[in-house]
C-alpha cells in the first residue's frame, strides 16, 4: 500500500530543508488605512504592520468611487452572478466594464474572465483550435499562467531566450512561412520589472506573419496617458492583436480579461472552456472594476506620485549599496540570492520593524536569484520609506550581505 501520508510530509520536508516554504501571513486590510494593516501573530497576537509587497499599486482597493460602485451594485443586484456568462451570468455590469476595457485598449471588444491567470491559460490554450497547425512562440520568462496555457493546448511551441529578438527571428525564420504564428510575452515582467521590446517583436510579427499576445497584467492602470499600460505609453496597441490585464492589481478588485477585435473575442468565448464552464464574477466586482477603470482614465497624478515613491524607494536603497534590480518600472526587487536569509530578513521585517514584504524563492524566480520584492505605492509615506530604509540597513548587516551597485 502507498503510504500518501508519508509522500506529503516528504515533499513539504523538502520545501522545508530548502529553506522556501511558503507561509500564509494573517493580515486584516482596513479601508481609510492602506498600506497600513494588522498581523495576527503565530500566538494570536495582533501587531500594526505596513504592507510593501501587496498588488494592489494605486491603492485603489479603498477608492471611495470604487466602493460606493460596488455597495450600488449589491445594493441592486445582490451578491452573485448566479450562472456563467453563457446561462444567466451575464449582466449590464459584465457588459459595462468589457466596454470600459475595450476603449481603454482602442480595441473593438474585451472579454471578462474570473483571473488574469485564467485569462492567459484559457485564451492560449484554445488558439490552436482556431487556428490549427499554430506555432506558439514564448518569452522564456513569461508567467506561469502563459507557460501553462501554452503546454496544454497540444501545438507547437518555441521558446525564445528573455527579450531576445535576435533569437526570436532565428526560431520564426526556422518555421514553416505558411504556418501560422503568434508570439507571446509581458510588457513589464514581475520579478526584476523590465519591460519587454514590444516595438521590435511588433515589427517581427510584420515580417513574419504572426500575431502578438501581450500581457500587460503588471502595466495596466499605471502606464500610458490613460492607463491602458506600456503599449499605450509607447503608442504600439494598434499593433497588438491581444492584449491581457487584470483588474487585481491597479484596480484595486478582481478579475483578469482580454481585449482584442470583436471576432477574436467572439471565438475565445465560444471555444475556451475556462471561459464557457466558470460562473462569472459578482456584479459587484464588475460594478467596482468598471469605476476604477473609468477612473484612473483620468487620474494621471496618482500615476505620476506612484513612479515618485518607486524612484524615491529605489534611490535610497541604492545610497545604502544594496543591490536592488532597476529596469525603470515600479517594481523595486533586492536580490538576497539566497533562500534561508532571504526567508530571514523578510521574517525579521515582520516580527521586529512592521514591515511586511514576502520573500520571493525558487520556483518563482531561478535558485541563487532570490529576493525581495517592493511594491511601493501612492499611499506610501516618507516616514514609511523611512522606516523601511532604516530596517533593511540594520538586517543587511546583520546577515553580513554584501553592498554593491545596483544590476539592471
């Protein structure tokens, strides 16, 4: 007989030894107070603490335009959808916020789904049903919710060396001129926050027929003069074919979705099962995403004060010598590269100064690559960027971590 007991408490042992088990930290969010909230210690306990890893980037999860669209939307429509999108689930909540996110992209059309995860698996795992024999071409760092979109629907795939386009031409010119083509990557990657060449794969595409998928989960509500992300920056979303976001993160709800041409939404929605077999998202939700697209429309100063406090956060990090991964985006990584004082600074952080940032390790990000991972946002104060500063010079130290220049 298999011993199932024995086989899960090896593998855990194992994240154990490695020194990359991932512990649930107990936090309680309170509206009026971000990033400020309260941690419920192993022995119950409650400290004050200030959240610097949340995605929630504009702190728009306490936006008063946000909530007052939602409580009007419970209020209206009660809590849930009450069926998917195909029986019953679909409501002018749904339907306003697919048009709020088909103009923030200049696209005809925008398709909901429940995560952004969902979103990339279900949407590239169905495009080889539409167009068979398609070769799917990825990013080698792309999200984990693209590799495995990719993986399971059952075509061809190549992956190209991160932001290489030199290699990306080598592997579309190796392939069949006739086949069909799409290439896949992110427009700002999570864990070192560079941005990927969409201009120079947009011009790839041209040459070779393909069509262009772009993640821009991490971009959207905070680049570009509405917020629709580094390709409206860059003038380039004319030139994608689809466009996929969130409304996690900026937006301050839940939800991840795609914009594309009417036809290319027409067929997701008709073929994806991660689309066709999931109850749609509350109205509410929808209510509140909506809002909080519409708004940050037009509330280009709170963009502006969120790249202020990232720039400030990465300047002092870097007069101290530590060695913070710079790319120009909002993302402040500290590279640690090693899982045990990586797992201890972030604990220490907590349990001593009320600085709460989770510590990245393998498999998110390459072993001797580990880090931790700021998100500084609008509602982050100087007295908070000092206290954060003061504590990561005093723990830098006391795990005796060299000091150098900062990596881009």
């Amino acid at each position: 007989m298999t011993d199932y007991d024995g086989a899960l408490d090896a593998a855990i042992d194992t994240l154990h030894r490695e020194g990359r088990y991932r512990t649930f930290i107990d936090i309680e969010r309170r509206r009026g107070q971000f990033p400020h909230a309260t941690w419920t210690r192993p022995d119950g306990t409650e400290a004050d603490i200030t959240v610097w890893c949340g995605n929630d980037y504009l702190g728009m999860g306490q936006h008063p335009v946000v909530l007052q669209a939602m409580h009007e939307a419970v209020d209206a429509a009660g809590a849930g959808s009450g069926g998917t999108r195909n029986i019953s689930g679909t409501t002018v909540y749904h339907k306003r916020l697919e048009a709020e996110l088909a103009d923030l992209h200049g696209k005809d059309a925008a398709l909901l789904f429940t995560s952004a995860y969902i979103a990339n698996d279900a949407t590239l795992s169905t495009l080889p049903k539409l167009f068979p024999g398609l070769i799917i071409y990825s990013d080698a760092l792309n999200h984990a919710s693209m590799i495995e979109g990719v993986r399971r629907n059952g075509g061809a795939k190549r992956i190209f060396r991160h932001n290489d386009v030199n290699h990306l031409r080598e592997l579309l010119q190796a392939d069949d001129p006739a086949a069909p083509k799409l290439i896949a990557f992110e427009s700002v990657y999570s864990m070192d926050g560079d941005f990927g060449p969409i201009e120079a794969i947009c011009d790839l595409a041209d040459e070779f027929g393909a069509l262009t998928y772009v993640d821009e989960v991490h971009a959207v509500g905070m680049y570009g003069p509405r917020g629709a992300g580094v390709a409206e920056r860059d003038r380039l979303m004319h030139r994608l074919d689809i466009i996929n976001g969130t409304l996690a993160k900026a937006y301050g709800v839940m939800g991840g979705y795609i914009a594309a041409s009417a036809k290319m939404c027409d067929a997701i929605r008709s073929y994806a099962p991660g689309f066709i077999f999931t109850t749609s998202l509350p109205p509410s939700i929808a209510a509140g995403a909506a809002a909080s697209v519409a708004h940050l429309k037009r509330d280009r100063a709170l963009r502006d004060l969120h790249q202020e406090r990232a720039a400030s956060l990465k300047l002092r990090l870097r007069g101290l010598g530590l060695p913070i991964i710079d790319h120009g985006s909002h993302i402040v990584p500290v590279h640690v590269g090693d899982p045990v004082k990586c797992k201890m600074i972030s604990d220490r952080l907590l349990s001593d100064h009320g600085v709460y940032v989770q510590p990245i390790n393998f498999p998110t990000v390459p072993r001797g690559t580990e880090r931790l991972r700021f998100t500084p946002s609008p509602v982050h104060t100087p007295d908070m960027l000092d206290g954060l500063v003061r504590a990561m010079d005093n723990l830098w130290s006391q795990c005796a971590l060299s000091r150098r220049q900062a990596s881009a």
